[in-house]
C-alpha cells in the first residue's frame, strides 16, 4: 500500500512537473509571437512613414517649382507694367506682328 501511494505521489508530482513545463513553454511562445507581431508592425509603420515622406518631399517639391514659376511670371508681369506705366497714363501696347502699326511695344520711344 505504502509502495503504490508513493508511485501515486511522484505521479502526481511529475504530472504537475509537466504541466509546469508545458504551461511555461506556451507562455513562451506566445510572448515570442507578440514580439514577433511587434517587429512586423514596426517594420511596416517604418516603411509607411519613409513612403510618407518621400510623397511628401515630391509634394513639396512640385510646389518650389510651382512658385519658381509663379515668381518668374510675376517678375515679367512687373517688368510689362513698369513699361506699360512709364509709357505714361492711357498708353497702349503697340501690335509688334502689325507690320502697319505705328505704337511700339511699350508705348511711344
């Protein structure tokens, strides 16, 4: 009797023994696969943020170009104006292509 309760007892003690193991070993694993889910997000939101960026720098440079543009033709809006201007007040700008005009560009020189 005292042979069997002893088998009984380190039976048991194995089988909690075991089930020790195998409940650490899915603990385990399952902080590994969270770990792993972790690096991927990381991963991706790295990846999302440099396409991000790179979008973002092409936007911002169409709009330098856009203004370059707009610059540019406020500056040869400004140059036609101060002509148009110092030609004095009702001036018109001649027809350069009219071979038969007698305004130059500009107004009168």
């Amino acid at each position: 009797m005292l042979l069997c309760t002893i088998t009984a007892a380190v039976a048991l003690a194995a089988a909690v023994a075991v089930c020790a193991v195998v409940r650490r070993h899915r603990r385990l694993v399952r902080r590994l696969d969270e770990l792993a889910r972790e690096r991927t997000a990381d991963r991706l939101a790295a990846g999302r943020m440099c396409q991000d960026l790179e979008a973002f720098q092409r936007r911002i440079d169409r709009l330098v170009a856009g203004r370059a543009v707009l610059v540019e033709a406020d500056r040869v809006l400004t140059e036609a104006l101060v002509v148009h201007h110092a030609a004095g007040p009702g001036a018109r700008f001649g027809d350069v292509y009219d071979p038969n005009s007698t305004e130059t560009e500009g107004g009168p020189v």
